[in-house]
C-alpha cells in the first residue's frame, strides 16, 4: 500500500520527515538498512529522483550513512542525544556586575580570520542572500533623493517600519509602524529600554545564563542584577522569579524567551502568558529580547511575550542581525507605553540610526523573498545543529552534558568539574579554535566549567576537525 503525502512541502521532505519520526521512535535501530531507493519510490509512489533527494536530506543531517554497494543505514538517532546541562541556582543576593574585563578579552580574538570559528554567534555569510542584499543597496542609492546621506527620522524609515509591523504578524502581533523605532541593532534597543525604566543603582532581574552583552549594558547603566535560575528547555524558573520580586526591589526583567543565548531554552507559550501576567501585576516592565525568534526549527514560530501585553509593560526588541545581515546593524523597539521617552533617548544618543542601511533594508524586506530565505536558513541551521551534537558524542567525554535547542544557532556545553573553561580557551587559541567560556554569562560565580558552541557555519572538514581536538583538550584536563 502506497503511503499518501499531504502537505506543501516539498514531496522529499514529507519522505524523509516520515522516516526521520521512525528513527526517532526505533521503529527503524541504529545499524538498519533502509529500503533501496526503488522500493522507496514504490511505497511513497514518488519519483526515483525525489526518492534520492529525501535520502540525500536525511544523509545530509547526519542520520544514515550510505555505504558503498549496499545502500543506506540508520547512523544516528536522537535518543542518543547527552543529558541536558544543570539548571544552576544563582545565590540569593543582588550582584554588582563587573565583566567587562572578560569579555574584552574574548573580544581580541573572537571575531579573528585563520581560525577555527565557534565563538562567534552569526550565521555564516554563505548563508545568507548577498546578492539580493547588494542589489537593495544599489537600488535605495539610485531611488533617494540625496543618495541616503541625509538624516533619516529618529524613528527610522517609515517603509521599514511598515516591513517590520508585517514581520510582526508572524507571532500573532497587530503593530503600527508609528508603535516602532529602528535602532543600531537589538543591544541599542535594549539599552534604550533600561535607560528609560531604571536609574543608576536600581535591580533588574535577568536570566542565568544570559548573554553577556545584556551583561555590558547593565553595567554600563551603574545598575544591579538579581539572578533567575533558567531551565535549559523550559526558560526562567517563574516560581523563581516571583520570589526575587517579593525579595528585591526589581525595576525591570531583562529576558530573551525565545532560544536564549546560551541556553537555547524557548519558554512554552502559556509560561509567557503567565510571564506577563507577574510582571502585570507587579507594574515591571519587561524588556524582551526576541533576537532569534524568526529561527525555529518547528513548523511554527513561537509567539512573544508581546503578544500577551495589554498594558503596554512589554518593550519588545529585535533586529536583523541573526537572520539577515549582522553588519547591517537593523534593529527595532516596540515600547508600548514608554515610547515617548525611548524615542527621545534614541535622538539623545545617536539621532538616527543609518539611512542607507535602512532603505536597503526596506527594499528588501518589500521584494527579496524574506520568508523563503528564513526557510532555507531554518532548515541549513537545524542540519547543523545535529551535525555538531554528533560530533560531541564522538569525540567529547561521555559525562559531557549538551542543550537541544529548537532554534537559533547556539550550543551550551556542561563539561567535566576538572575542566575550567578559561583554561581551556585559551589552550585551544594555541590550536587556532576559539570558543567562548561560560563564565562570561553570568555575574556570579558560575559556569565555570561550561563553554559556549555556535553551530552558525555549514559542517565541514575544519568543524570536524576543530570539535575533535577541543575533545582531546578536554579528556587531558580531566
């Protein structure tokens, strides 16, 4: 009996989802073969060429292996994935932050050429549509008036900020383009934010681990962080919060729910709602970081905490810089009810933010087939995140403790107690690998035997090779 497909998905996908759900269920083990390409064709009543190509889709992730003259086998399945990291307890108490050290010597080589990159957390450039990008830029040059050297509004491209209310739609919202103000990337969004709910000495909550640049703007502002524990699935620990809230004098939160970096936890939606109705009830603004919410691997996207806001209370920010063009620096805030005072921070600090990015964004995001380009990346970024769990389990010790995350591009690593990862990073940048040490993600005394894997980069020779020898350094600490 032929099996029937249903979908708009492409028919190899369908094929090849089927047999992933087998896999995943042992209904077809580790060491099987799978049927030959012809009875494949058979049973889906598809083309030999579509039956190749659904082959090819799950070889290309790492789940079978094709063995010559005797076709393909199961490889890997995902119950074969490690334990997921602990969920650390900060202490109790509000911390000064001080990690601007640290992270100025990550910075020194995180971004260098000739290495072996899983620092640096972007998509790698062969991913994205630079081509399409080029030709917006040359169009908004030869389409403004003034060849984009003017000022552009505070607020920012009145055609982009339309682009960005449609973007909206995708996790529910119903935005105007007057309720949106570009900024220089989703950190100048968050800034902007804490600067117009706290002053200097005030508490913000935040999640631990978080990333280390919310870090930089806290400390920057001369305030303080109380810590709230994070599960690595499930996101802040909302029991957690409630009693820091009845502890401590919190101004505001600082969370990123969708795939937090360095987590890649995505807080289930009703955990949002509730979220917003804690922070409702206390008058707490929260500033969410929704940087890498377009990124899931699922079928759909996850919604914001936005989407639950009815008092204005949630300070939405994002930006294309995760899915589109990091150098670009696009980003936007919707403020709710502190629009006014963010939109005269935004003109305090840096007027506007670039013109000819702006348009060139605008453009594209109007004609360059946004979403089929966000659904070529989902599907290259999920491929390599299975590639590089594969990986770990290969060449890493056996007690080491990874995250599943559903979107984004980022891996947390728990490692043996021996292993300090400062240590360790700088043993690697010997070897021309560079990673990042967990300690930076937080302001206590965590995390210092975790490190931080970006999976941005397609899988290669010198991904392989760079997980391997990391492996080795690891196993010697121990």
């Amino acid at each position: 009996m032929k099996a029937s497909l249903h979908s708009n998905d492409h028919l190899y996908i369908q094929v090849a989802e089927g047999l992933e759900k087998m896999i995943a269920e042992e209904v077809l083990k580790i060491g099987d073969k799978l049927p030959s390409v012809r009875v494949l064709s058979d049973q889906y009543g598809i083309s030999m060429g579509t039956a190749f190509q659904a082959y090819y889709h799950l070889e290309g992730r790492g789940l079978i292996e094709s063995r010559p003259k005797s076709g393909y086998y199961v490889r890997f399945n995902h119950n074969r994935f490690p334990d997921l990291p602990n969920a650390v307890t900060p202490d109790p108490v509000t911390h000064d932050v001080s990690v601007k050290e640290m992270i100025a010597s990550i910075y020194t080589d995180i971004a260098a050429t000739g290495i072996t990159n899983f620092a640096l957390a972007v998509p790698d450039a062969s991913l994205l549509p630079g081509a399409k990008l080029n030709k917006s830029v040359v169009w908004a040059l030869r389409n403004s008036k003034d060849q984009c050297m003017d000022y552009e509004h505070t607020q920012g491209n009145i055609e982009l900020r339309k682009q960005i209310a449609k973007l909206a739609f995708n996790w529910g919202g119903n935005v105007k383009p007057d309720e949106i103000i570009v900024t220089s990337g989703c950190l100048e969004a968050i800034s902007l934010c804490l600067k117009a709910v706290t002053k200097p000495g005030d508490t913000v909550a935040i999640e631990s681990p978080t990333y280390f640049g919310i870090y930089q703007a806290i400390e920057s502002l001369g305030l303080k962080v109380v810590e709230i524990t994070t599960d690595p699935i499930n996101g802040v620990d909302l029991d957690h919060l409630q009693k820091a809230i009845k502890k401590f004098p919190i101004k505001a939160c600082v969370f990123i729910p969708n795939y937090n970096n360095p987590l890649g936890s995505c807080m289930p939606d009703e955990n949002k709602k509730k979220l917003v109705e804690i922070i409702s009830r206390n008058n707490i603004p929260l500033i969410e970081d929704d940087i890498y919410g377009e990124l899931y691997f699922g079928k759909t996207r996850p919604r914001t905490c936005k989407y639950y806001d009815t008092k204005g209370l949630v300070m939405h920010c994002s930006s294309l810089s995760k899915s589109l063009s990091p150098g670009y620096r696009i980003g936007w805030v919707m403020p709710g009810k502190f629009f006014d005072t963010v939109k005269q921070l935004k003109r305090i600090q840096n007027i506007s933010s670039p013109t000819l990015t702006q348009a060139a964004m605008a453009h594209y995001l109007k004609y360059g087939r946004y979403e089929f380009h966000l659904k070529n990346l989902r599907k290259a970024l999920h491929t390599q995140s299975l590639r590089y769990v594969q990986a770990i389990i290969k060449y890493f010790p056996p007690d080491t403790k990874v995250s599943r995350p559903h979107g984004g591009f980022i891996l947390w690593l728990e490692l043996n107690k021996n292993v300090n990862a400062f240590r360790l990073r700088t043993e690697a940048m010997k070897h021309h690998i560079s990673i990042v040490p967990g300690k930076i993600f937080s302001s206590g005394n965590n995390y210092d035997n975790c490190i931080r894997i970006c999976f941005g980069k397609p899988w290669d020779e010198d991904m392989d090779y760079g997980l391997m020898m990391l492996g080795k350094m690891i196993r010697k600490m121990i």
